[in-house]
C-alpha cells in the first residue's frame, strides 16, 4: 500500500535507537500482505490468538489480525531481548491486554490500533499509553462507509458520542472542515479511553479533548476528575494519506516521541 508521506518522520528503525524511560516510539505497519508473510507472521501467535483471528468472517479481516498480532509479538520480544512466543498477555477486568508479571520488570507499555490496512503501535516504559488510527473515506460522507460506522453524517455520530462542547466546536466549523475534525476528536477520545484502560465504561461525553484545525492535540477537561487534563500528554499522528491518528501519554513534558516505519 503507498502512503503518502506526512509530516511526522517515519523513520527506518535501528538497532542503535533504544526505548528509554522517558521515550515513546509508535510504529506504523502495512497490514495488506501475501498469504506467505501472512503464515509467517502466525507462526508467533498463541492459541488463544489463533482462535480470536479463526472468528472472523472475512479473510481480509483475519489476515489482518493475524499480521497485526504478530508484528505485536516481535516488536514486544525486540524490546524485551526473548523470543515473540515466549510471554503471555493478561487482560484487566475491561479488556486491556498487558504483559504477564513475570516480564513486567521494567513495565513495558504498550497499545495497538488498526483501521483499513494499516497499524499503529506504541511503546513506553513505566507509563501508561493509547494509541488510535481511524480511515477516513477520502471525499467524505458521500463515498460511502468502510464498515466501521463512522464515515457519515458527522454532526449526528458526534450528538451520540461527543460531549457538548466538542459538539458546538464541530458544528460550527465550515462543512469543509467538519470531516478530518470528526476523526482528529475521535481518535484522541480513543486513544485517551485506551490509554486509561477502562474502555466505553468511561462515558465518551465526560471528557473534552481539542479538534478544531490547526489546534494542538490536547486532553482540555474531564468531568470524572478534574485532575486529569494535568496528567495526560496527547500528540495528533499523521499515518499517511486519508489516516488520522492520535497517542495519549501519562506525563505532561517529561517524554519524547519516535516514529518509526516497520519494515520485515
């Protein structure tokens, strides 16, 4: 898949560039391979992932699964110096997967978002991070929908799931401009719910995060805890033509960012 290249350096990964304490490297991957890179990658994965990848109907569906799960599995054991096959993930009670304990030492971090042919992975060390990647279909509402529901009518998906703040942002940008601000505020409400590690249980409507353009990407206010703009750091991701993407960090300034572009 050709992606255009954005304004963020996607860079070549070296062996020289090391995972710090205060760094955090997200990884972007081209998950449209052969069938072969396809076995390649499955040779990696657990049982229980094997069976989570056989559950879905279509073949492109499960492909990308199984390419998503694997690069997971190799880029955790590069940071960790073992094999990709020998650790387990364990999941808290909202569904976030996490390293076993006994590799936990110090705490790797970690997040994986997928949309259309393409995935987003980020990594850190004693902190906690989300990362998101949403496909917006190029030419907007009217060219129709990618299966996941929110390539539409932009100003009805936000009534359901934005708060009212971010409601009257978007409705009063210029039609033009309400397409890529839907996506910019999604996926920062994701990758924040994901870093947080609570899923949907934290209501969407109870946090405002910044999605005018040009707006620097930003956790404003929470109404769970007031605290929690001041502890969170957030960073708009370009992926690459018709993607958007967003990360969320806990720290406010103590951290750098690396992006880097997987290559097997």
């Amino acid at each position: 898949m050709a992606m255009a290249m954005p304004e963020q350096q996607w860079q070549t990964f070296s062996l020289d560039a090391k995972l710090s304490e205060n760094t955090v490297h997200v990884w972007r991957a081209d998950l449209h391979t052969p069938a072969s890179v396809v076995r390649y990658y499955q040779r990696y994965l657990s049982e229980e992932e094997i069976t989570r990848a056989g559950r879905f109907y279509f073949e492109k569906d499960r492909n990308h699964f199984i390419v998503a799960h694997g690069i997971l599995r190799i880029l955790i054991g590069r940071y960790l110096n073992v094999e990709p096959y020998q650790f387990h993930f364990c999941l808290n009670d909202y569904g976030k997967p996490s390293l076993e304990p006994s590799l936990h030492v110090p705490a790797l971090s970690f997040n994986i978002s997928h949309a259309h042919d393409l995935a987003l992975f980020a990594f850190t060390y004693e902190r906690q991070v989300g990362v998101d990647v949403e496909y917006m279909r190029l030419g907007g509402k009217d060219s129709g929908d990618d299966g996941d529901g929110k390539n539409g009518d932009y100003e009805q998906l936000a009534q359901h799931y934005f708060s009212p703040y971010e409601c009257d942002v978007l409705q009063r940008l210029p039609t033009e401009e309400k397409q890529r601000a839907f996506f910019q505020c999604w996926t920062r409400k994701e990758a924040y719910i994901k870093a947080k590690g609570m899923g949907l249980s934290l209501s969407l409507d109870l946090f405002d995060v910044s999605l005018r353009p040009n707006e620097p990407a930003a956790l404003l206010h929470s109404r769970e805890n007031p605290q929690e703009a001041a502890r969170w750091s957030m960073r708009e991701l370009a992926p690459g033509t018709g993607y958007v993407g967003a990360l969320a960090v806990e720290g406010k300034k103590d951290w750098q960012l690396h992006c880097w572009q997987w290559d097997m």
